[in-house]
C-alpha cells in the first residue's frame, strides 16, 4: 500500500538496516528523513514519502551522498543531515532540518533505527561505555520521540528498532540487552500513553543477525558463533537480509497495519520465539 505524500525521518539511516529502511519507504512513495547515529534526510514528493535519515561520522558522508542518488533515481528525493544521536540537540536538529527540506508543518512516520552495539563481559563493562550505549540506544529514542510528538499528523508512525538480544540471554550484552529491552518497554508505554492523544501507532521490531557491515565486523570468533547458529534458524538456514527487515517496517508505516500496536515484531526467522 503506497506511502506517497508522507513524510518520514530514519534515525541511523546511511548505512545497515537503517539504509534499506530508507530505500523501502522510498519505494513505497514516502518522503523519508533519517539518521544513522548523525542526521541524514531525504525527501521526496512524488513516489516515495519525503524521508530524512542521519549519519555519524565523516566517513559515513560518502555513503550517505550515495543513498540520496539511490533514492532519486527512484523517483523521490532525499536529503542527508549530519549529526550525533549521543547529542541532547539533535533531535531539534533533525525535526528542524526535516521540516525546512520539505517546506513542510507536519510529520507521519518516526523510525528510531540508529543505535549502537556492545559485546562486552560484565566484569569489564566501564560507565563511560555504560552510559554511551544507553546515551544513543535509549536517552536519544525517547528525545526524539518527544521532539516528534508536536508536528505529528493523525494516522501517524513510531517504529522502533530492537533487538533479539533484548530477550536472548546472550552472553557478553549486558548492557546492549538492556537498552534494547527498554526500548521494547517504552514501545508498549508510549502505544497506550500516545494512542487516543495523538492518533498514532507504536511498535517494535526485533532482528535476528542480519548481514551488514556491522554485523561482518564483530570479529571472527563472534561472526563463527553467529554462523554456526544462521544454520539452525528455522525461515532459511542464513542471517537476515536488510530488506527482510525493512519491509516490516513499512507495513508497520502502512494504513493497512492501524490495528497493530504496542507490539514486537520479532524479524529473526525463528532463530528465537516469543
């Protein structure tokens, strides 16, 4: 079901799953903003929603240039914002730039992708990573959630991105676990707390492995263990691919899903049930 004429912002979305999200909603006529763990926007009138997605680091600039081409060849445009996800001003950043790209006074979807990941032993966990990780994974979902709050149109989206750790019990993700279980936790308050004020939905999804650069960096003993338990899951014996997320968070975007919220969608293949 098309998209077209909404306007949407991507947290985290130059590279990984962020970057499919962007190109799923573009596809689907959406106009889309979005941020990696710095401010990347996109925008679009005509096919895809007008979208605006972020991105951190100088390095990642290359790839976000990238996806803005991709984007308008698509038909859509797309705009790309620089800026920290860990900084208490960029959600501001990100609503005030995503507006003025688009001319516009109102948003519809919210997808809260950017996030960072942690392996990490107990007995080594430091506050300063402690505090980074919950910084970015949590402190910035619900900021930029509230940022988003006052142009939201009726009908509107919050999708948040978490993880098949935040039930997993795996070792070494202590703190990674926990900010994607609060994550999990604010989606089910917010869907009660936002729905009849706002007229919005809020939900979940929750990925498995998926094949992106990150997931390839984790470092050979870490990737082996992943590999070998790729094989078991029960959809196809693979990690997950950017698109087979993405698409689940369009639908969560769509008219079509306005009877679900306050859920998880747990998007692994089976790898875990819940």
């Amino acid at each position: 079901m098309s998209l077209a004429g909404k306007i949407a912002i991507v947290t985290g979305g130059a590279r990984g799953i962020g970057r499919g999200i962007v190109l799923a909603l573009a596809k689907q006529g959406a106009k889309a903003s979005g941020y990696p763990t710095s401010l990347l926007q996109t925008v679009h009138a005509e096919r895809c929603q007008q979208v605006s997605f972020t991105y951190v680091s100088n390095s990642s600039k290359p790839a976000a240039e990238s996806l803005v081409q991709e984007v308008k060849s698509l038909g859509s445009d797309a705009v790309a914002i620089q800026a920290d996800s860990a900084s208490l001003e960029a959600p501001k950043t990100i609503i005030s730039a995503t507006l003025s790209a688009f001319g516009a006074s109102k948003l519809d979807i919210l997808v809260n992708n950017a996030g960072l990941g942690g392996n990490t032993p107990l007995e080594d966990i430091q506050v300063e990573e402690y505090e980074h990780l919950m910084a970015v994974n949590v402190r910035a979902v619900i900021f930029m959630t509230q940022a988003f709050l006052p142009y939201v149109s009726p009908g509107g989206r919050i999708v948040n991105l978490s993880s098949i750790s935040a039930r997993g019990g795996y070792a070494t993700q202590s703190v990674y676990a926990a900010s994607k279980a609060a994550v999990e936790a604010l989606t089910r308050v917010w869907a009660t707390e936002l729905g009849h004020k706002y007229k919005v939905t809020v939900n979940a999804v929750n990925p498995g492995p998926v094949d992106t650069d990150m997931y390839r960096a984790a470092g050979e003993v870490h990737l082996a263990r992943m590999e070998e338990q790729n094989r078991k899951t029960p959809a196809a014996p693979r990690a997950g691919t950017e698109n087979d997320v993405a698409e689940i968070v369009v639908f969560l975007c769509e008219e079509r899903s306005r009877w679900v919220t306050g859920d998880v969608i747990c998007a692994n293949g089976g790898m875990l049930y819940t």
